[in-house]
C-alpha cells in the first residue's frame, strides 16, 4: 500500500471488493459500518 498525495490511506475492503483508498478518517469509517462514504 502506499500513502495517497504524501498522507496515509485506508484501504477498506470486504468480500473481495475494495472501494478506493481514503485519507478521511471519517469516510473510512463510514466504509468500515457499511455505509459507502455516507456520513450519518
């Protein structure tokens, strides 16, 4: 993996399918509950 515009990304994955990498932590999150990038 490799930092995205010089910061450190996330890369969630599930089930073989991996959305593209994020250095939000709040749209990570929001990936990790499922959500797809939707803040609740």
């Amino acid at each position: 993996m490799r930092p995205l515009k010089g910061k450190a990304a996330a890369y969630v994955c599930r089930d073989f399918s991996c959305q593209a990498p994020t250095t939000d932590p709040e749209e990570m999150i929001s990936h990790i509950l499922g959500r797809g990038g939707q803040n609740p």
